[in-house]
C-alpha cells in the first residue's frame, strides 16, 4: 500500500492541498491545561541545535516549497 | 507563512529576555490562542541533534520520556543534514507570528508528525511543559 505522505508531488501554491489532506490538528487548549509553565531558559539549556546545511540556514529556502516526495519505490 | 507538520528555523528565540541562536521546531498548531493573558499563533516542539555524541549521551538524553527520536529519513529537506536527533515532543513553544523571525525548510513526514502525536498521549503530565517567553505583554498604559 503506499504512503501518501511519500507519494505526493507539491508544487508552489498548493498549501492547502498537503495541509489539509494528511496533517491533523492538535487539540492544543487540552494540551495546555495539563501542562506546566516553564522557562525557556530551562528549556534550552540542554538543546542542540540541529546542525542544517548553510544553505539552509541563510534562509535560501525561505518561502518556498520545498517539500519533496522520496524516490519512488512505487507499490 | 508556516503549516501543521512544517520544520521551522527561528532567529529570534529568546533565553531571559536575551536572543539566541537558531533553533528548529515542528510546527503542531497555527490556531489563535490566548494563556495568561498572552495571544499566540503558532504552537510548536523545539528538535535537537545528537549528531557527534556517543552511544551514552544518546541513551541518557532519550531516556527522558519527553524526548522522542527522529531519524534523518523522517524530514523532507533539500540539501538536508541526514543526521539524527530528537524532538522535545512534551514541550511546546508558544510563539506570535508577528514577532517572530522565521522561516520553512521542510516538513516532517506524516509517519513521524503522527508518532509524535501519539507520543504525546502517553506522557505523564508532569512531563509536559509550555514556554511563553516569546510572547509579548500587552500593557495597558
């Protein structure tokens, strides 16, 4: 059977399309309600940033649509 | 602009008042809310890399019941790090869009976005926890 997380092709303009099609909400007021506040500081203090390629990180990518399907195996 | 499921970069994090480097989130939520009195719209979990580290600090740092693991084929990034590391998944950013700095690189995939849902489900709430920082006060003056 095949994902259609893998499968799909996107092309700029169609936001919606992946959005709505396989990415479900969270129920974020029940999340917060059983949560605790903390600070960032506490937070990041044993966080790494991930290490991306300076291409990425200059933001050459800022704004586009850059999500791309896997080399397809197809099913 | 950002989506559910979407990996963000944002340049303006703030430690005590004080920005910091870049760091990388999954975005979970882009509804409108409101906490103690501040507005945000944009929900999201920090990621962290466990590039470079051995065998211990790896074991030790997913051995929090919050961190949950990610590989480097879970992402959908062009010119990606294809390294590995973890998702703060019982810890969430709250953050205004119109005060952040900020930009999309990638997804992650929908397997990985779902796990992280059903993570969430299994964590004791002590081992969830929520950051305002970001948020600006409204004063009335």
């Amino acid at each position: 059977m095949r994902s259609s997380a893998k499968c799909y092709q996107f092309t700029k303009g169609d936001d919606d399309m992946y959005s709505a099609m396989t990415y479900p909400s969270i129920d974020i007021g029940k999340v917060l309600g059983k949560a605790t506040k903390i600070s960032s500081e506490e937070a990041l203090k044993e966080i790494i940033p991930v290490d991306w390629s300076e291409q990425v990180l200059d933001g050459k990518y800022k704004g586009k649509s850059i999500i791309k399907a896997k080399d397809d195996e197809e099913a | 602009m950002c989506k559910i499921g979407d990996i963000i970069v944002v340049k303006n994090c703030k430690v005590g008042g004080q920005l910091i480097g870049r760091h990388s989130f999954v975005v979970l939520s882009t509804e409108k809310g409101e906490i103690e009195g501040l507005s945000f719209d944009l929900v999201c979990n920090i990621m962290s890399s466990l590039e470079g580290k051995g065998e211990e600090y790896k074991r030790k740092k997913l051995s929090f019941p919050e961190n949950m693991p990610y590989s480097p084929t879970e992402e959908n990034i062009i010119n990606g790090h294809g390294k590995e590391g973890f998702i703060k998944a019982g810890m969430y950013f709250l953050f205004d869009k119109k005060e952040l700095d900020f930009y999309v690189i990638g997804n992650v995939e929908i397997d990985l976005y779902l796990k992280l849902l059903d993570f969430v489900q299994n964590l004791d709430t002590k081992d969830i926890s929520y950051i305002v920082d970001n948020l600006k006060e409204k004063r009335a003056e």
